[in-house]
C-alpha cells in the first residue's frame, strides 16, 4: 500500500509535439518557423480527448507522471490478482 501512495501521482496519456503556429504534429506552414509546443493528451472518463499544454520545461516532469500511470496501473492489477486469489480460497470449503 506504501507502493500504490508513493506512485499516485500520475497522469495518463502522450506527449506529443506539435507546431506552435499550426497544431499540428506535421507542420503545414507555409514557413515553418520550427518551434514546437508539448502537449499531453488523454482520454477522460467520458472518452472524450483531452488536451493539456505542456510548458518546455515540463516535459521531463510529465514523461515521469506517465510512467507513474503505468507502474500505477501494474500494482492494481497485482492487487487484482491477489483479491481474486483471496476470494477464490475464502470461497473453498
Ligand atoms: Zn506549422
């Protein structure tokens, strides 16, 4: 459980880099200028896709929270497992 706390600061999605003039991951400009903008996109809990900006110095910070989602999301299914384990020998007479 000191685990799960340790790791539940997280956040779900990628990172992208897009344009900063166009949005877009592949640069329309007519002159692309080159500068690029991080942004964090996901999913929420009506699966409509959300956009987050990332400021530069950030990025580094989000690539952490996403893999905490990740190692976040191991330790529940470990959990999972366990409740299933438990249930099933509770369940035996
Ligand atoms: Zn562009």
């Amino acid at each position: 459980m000191e685990r799960l706390a340790k790791c539940s600061y997280f956040v779900k999605g990628s990172l992208t880099s897009v344009c900063m003039a166009c949005s877009r991951a592949n640069c329309i400009c007519p002159e692309p200028k080159g500068i690029v903008a991080h942004r964090l996109t996901y999913k929420d809990k009506n699966q409509k896709t959300q956009t987050v900006y990332v400021p530069d110095s950030r990025v580094k910070e989000v690539r952490k929270l996403i893999l905490s989602y990740r190692k976040y999301r191991d330790i529940t299914e470990m959990i999972l497992d366990l409740n299933i384990k438990i249930f099933k020998e509770s369940s035996r007479n």
